[in-house]
C-alpha cells in the first residue's frame, strides 16, 4: 500500500522536474559556453560529413558550429533520459493501480505519450522555446524505453522470488 503511493509521489515529482525545464528558455538550458572548447578544427573536420534534417532544420557542424551539433546530441539524450525515467515510473503507477498487464502497459505508454504532447504544448507558451512533434516521438520512445525495462526488470524480479 504504502509502495503504491510512494511510486505515485516519485512520479508526480519527476513530472514537476520536467514541467521546470521545460519552463527554462533556450538560452537558460544552454550548455554551448562549456562546449566551445570543441570548436576546434580537428572536431569540425571529424564531425563535418555528418549532417540532418530535424524539426525542419539542417544539424550540422557547418550550420550550428561543433559546440551547437554536440549540444543538440546531448539535448536529445537528455529527452530520452527524462522520459525514459517517466516511464519507468509510470509503469510502476499503473501496475501499482491496474492488475491487468496489457491495461498497464498500455495505460503507461498512453500517458507517457499524453504528457510528452502537454510537455511540448507547454514548450510553445514559453518564451524562447520550439515545440517539435519529433521531440514528442523521441520523449515516447525514451518513454517506451523505460516501460520495457521496469517490466523486464518486474519480471526478473519474480523469477527470483520463485
């Protein structure tokens, strides 16, 4: 009982976590003063033949400089850290509340994806900040992420226990 509520709490907390950096402006968020020590030739030539679109914007060495391209890279994986943690959680809430294994994961995964969405919509009302449909994919895959290992995890768990 008290476990249920506990994952519940963590959960709770770490959607504030996400709704305060989600908050933050761009340049509040930027790490690109410390990566500066990259800008040098050697990365600009490791890094030069690769480049994407994302969001509607070419990734590059050459459009955004060494330190923006490892920026953007660190700045994904942070979305994939975050919501991979959510749903971690999340799956922890709903198998805590719904006994049923396909109504939680689904459950989980439906509300990893409802809030990756709100936590995108919320980017758009903050100043300095773009909503991008792709960061909702890429927060739902971080989430599913996390929704497969906390139920590989369960699982190993009860087989322990056997």
């Amino acid at each position: 009982m008290i476990r249920r509520y506990f994952i519940l709490i963590l959960l709770v907390s770490w959607a504030m976590v996400i709704f305060f950096f989600s908050s933050q402006t761009y340049e509040e968020q930027s790490i690109s003063p410390f990566l500066t020590q990259f800008n040098t030739p050697y990365w600009y030539d490791k890094l030069s033949g690769i480049s994407f679109m994302y969001g509607g914007v070419e990734v590059s060495a050459q459009t955004a400089g060494v330190n923006g391209f490892l920026e953007f890279f660190l700045r994904k994986g942070a979305h994939l850290f975050i919501f991979f943690v959510f749903g971690f959680l999340t799956l922890g809430v709903w198998r805590s509340f719904v006994k049923n294994p396909v109504f939680s994961f689904s459950g989980a995964l439906f509300f990893v994806l409802l809030y990756a969405s709100a936590d995108e919509l919320h980017q758009k009302l903050t100043g300095g900040r773009t909503p991008l449909w792709q960061d909702v994919i890429l927060d739902t895959f971080g989430g599913l992420l996390g929704i497969f290992f906390s139920f590989l995890l369960y699982r190993w768990r009860m087989r322990q226990w056997i």
